[in-house]
C-alpha cells in the first residue's frame, strides 16, 4: 500500500472524492454569482449531514435542479416539490427542497434591485480572500455572523452563520486550509 506523499487538512479521510474535492475545489476562490449560488444551496443541504454525503449526491442534485439556474428553480410549483421528494437520489427534506425554491426567489430578487449576489457576498471580505488557516478552525465567525444577518434580512433561508462559515471555506473567500497541508500556499497564491 502506498501513502500519499501530501499532508493535506483531515477532513478528507481516505474517500477518492473527498479528497479530489479538497485537492482540487474547496477554498478556490468562486466569483460567479450562480456559483456561489449553488454552493450555498448545497451547504444548506448538508445542514445536520455530512459534507461527504452532499458530495457524492451532487450530479443528482445538479440534475434535479436544473442545473441551479435560480431563474428555472424559482419557478418551481408545488408538483416539483413532490417530485424532488421522490428522488433517491438526492436529500429529500421538504423544508430544504423549499428552502432553495425560496432562495432562488430572493437571489433573483437582489439581481432585480441591482444587487448581484456575487460583488455581495464578496464585499464582507473587501473582496479578496481572507488567509486564515487558524488551528483549531472556527463552526463561525463576526464575518460569517454579519453574512448571514445580512442574507437572511434579503430573505434567505438555511442561511445561518455556521452554514456560512462552512460555504466561505469552499468558494475560496476564506483560505482554511490547515497550516501544514499542501493546499494553503497554493490556494494563497490564487487570491493574487
């Protein structure tokens, strides 16, 4: 059996896709409001589950939702909703599945009052990522706390600085990667 020769942070474990994600996704900086969007959406999914089980369904989410274009998911009927609640594969949780439908709403409705999603969220960090790596790493913080107030005065739900924090993390607008593992420096180098 051969060890990998890169110190990365724990989260991963020994799961392929966890680490590839971690490798390759979590903490690259995400500008693209539909982007961000849809990783905000999924983070909501993963409220009281793990990351591991949002990620190996997210093709199936991806697919249910249309690919989260808040446009198509915003016009989501009741009918989609027992629909979504039919799918396997995916998380079926009416309040979450709701949730999104409603999120969707108030995403297009910031985009309607001239309020991108993407120049929003990115302004509570000057719009530069914040290189953290702080050991042990927060559940939240003042940031993740004024963020979350903030989106849910606009009507966003499963929005709650924990959630927050985690979702800041992998769009990259905190680099949390440990100290010691390969991906902090190369992250940080991205942010330039």
């Amino acid at each position: 059996m051969t060890t990998d020769p890169c110190p990365r942070c724990r989260w991963p474990g020994t799961d392929p896709q966890m680490i590839d994600y971690h490798d390759t996704e979590w903490g690259v900086p995400v500008f693209d409001s539909r982007a961000l969007w849809e990783k905000l959406m999924l983070d909501g999914f993963q409220a009281g589950l793990s990351w591991r089980t949002i990620l190996h369904k997210r093709a199936a989410f991806q697919a249910a939702f249309e690919g989260f274009e808040p446009r198509r998911v915003a016009a989501f009927t009741d009918e989609d909703v027992e629909r979504l609640l039919g799918n396997a594969g995916i998380v079926r949780s009416r309040v979450k599945i709701e949730a999104v439908i409603h999120n969707a709403r108030a995403y297009l409705a910031m985009e309607d009052n001239g309020e991108p999603f993407g120049p929003f969220v990115w302004q509570f960090v000057q719009g530069q990522p914040v290189q953290a790596g702080q050991t042990p790493v927060p559940a939240e913080t003042e940031t993740s706390r004024r963020l979350s107030k903030a989106l849910k005065a606009r009507g966003f739900k499963f929005a709650g600085p924990v959630i927050v924090y985690a979702w800041m993390q992998a769009v990259g607008m905190i680099n949390d990667h440990v100290h010691d593992c390969f991906r902090l420096l190369e992250v940080a180098a991205l942010s330039k």
